[in-house]
C-alpha cells in the first residue's frame, strides 16, 4: 500500500543540474553561439553597406569575435556548466558604435571661383589650416569641374569629405574616418543646397539671401 503521506523522493534537486536541465543548457548554449554568429555576419553586411566606418566595424566585430572565443571555450572545457552565460551576456556594442563613430565638426562652403566661403561652421580644428588650403588651391585651379563626392585622411584622427557641384563645393571636416553613409549625406546635403539657392549662386547674390542645408550636421549634434 502507498503511504500517502509518503514523501516524494527529491534526489538530484540540490547540488546541481538536474539531468534533465543538462541539455537544456546546451542547446541554450548552441542557440546563443547561433545568434553571435549572426550578429556577426550582421556587422559585415552592416560595413558592406556603408552604415559602419571601418572602425566601427573592427571594434564591434572584435568584440563578437571575443566573446564567441570565450564561450566556446568554456562549453569545451565543461560542456554541462552555464558559466558562459556571464561570457555571452550583453555586451557594448552601443558604446562601441557611439565611440568610435566619425563626428563632424567643421565645415566650409564656396562658390566657385571665390576665395571667400560663403559660410564656415563648427570650430576649425587646430593644425588643419595647411591641409584645407592645399585643397583648396587645387580646387581653385581646376578649369573643369566634375560634381561627385571624395574623401581624404588628413592628421591627428581627421577625415576630409569634399562635396563638388555646378556651382559651389562643400568641405567638412570629421573625426575619425567617416562611413559612407556619412559620406553620401554630405553629398545630398550639398545637392539640396545647390537647389534650393541655385538662382541665388547663379546670380551672385550674397550668402544673406541663400539658405544653409549643411548647417543640420552640426545642429544634430549639439
């Protein structure tokens, strides 16, 4: 006869994982390496799509590839312990991202053929001066212009992106290397600002009279 008041036997349900939670555990596990994985791939299309600088990228990508490591390792160490659940926890991708993401913090515009801009905004960078003329005294000597967008390194962590148009050309200055996303902004901002002024730059009307679309990089962030 059963005893109904019998205790049911409790073994296995101190002292550790129950069997039954082993794996459980490792397929939490695999699932979490799953997912890793992707975030990873994630950031190289992110790259290969011009959202992340090259910066950004070695930096987020070298932190998924750590914490990948660490994990993999502690499951080969000790398959049925979930020590590598503080290894996988979430990480600092944001401040990665935020950290080394490319700022702008100067900017010029001229029309062509001045060598007055019509506008300058944000603090020019200490040192910069001789790297800025130079390009602009090619720029100035240029007989044909051909619109597009470039970019140049310059010292100190200082990036270039130079915005060419029909009728006036845009230089911003960057810390850090801009991603291309970044890049293409400042090419639509100078399209946008052509247009919107473009009888005022034909007519050499002065800068009271135009509006500044390029001022939004610096607003942004201020």
């Amino acid at each position: 006869m059963v005893d109904d008041h019998q205790q049911p036997d409790r073994s296995g349900e101190e002292g550790g994982d129950s069997p039954a939670e082993e794996p459980r555990n490792r397929a939490e596990a695999q699932a979490t390496l799953e997912d890793i994985r992707r975030k990873m791939n994630n950031t190289a299309r992110e790259f290969a799509e011009g959202r992340l600088s090259r910066a950004q990228f070695n930096a987020i990508y070298a932190h998924y590839s750590e914490k990948r490591t660490i994990v993999e390792r502690l499951l080969q160490r000790n398959p049925e312990s979930d020590a590598w659940r503080a290894a996988a926890a979430s990480g600092k991708t944001s401040f990665l991202r935020s950290h080394f993401e490319a700022r702008p913090i100067y900017f010029l515009i001229f029309r062509h053929g001045e060598r007055q801009p019509l506008l300058t905004g944000g603090k020019q960078p200490p040192n910069s001066a001789e790297s800025i003329y130079s390009m602009l005294k090619v720029l100035w000597s240029m007989e044909t212009r051909r619109s597009g967008v470039a970019r140049k390194a310059m010292k100190n962590g200082l990036w270039m992106v130079l915005a060419l148009g029909d009728n006036a050309f845009t230089l911003v200055l960057f810390m850090l290397q801009p991603s291309l996303t970044q890049i293409n902004r400042v090419r639509d901002l100078h399209n946008h600002f052509e247009r919107a002024n473009r009888l005022a730059l034909e007519r050499d009307l002065p800068p009271e009279r135009m509006v500044f679309t390029q001022r939004s990089l610096l607003e942004e962030r201020s």
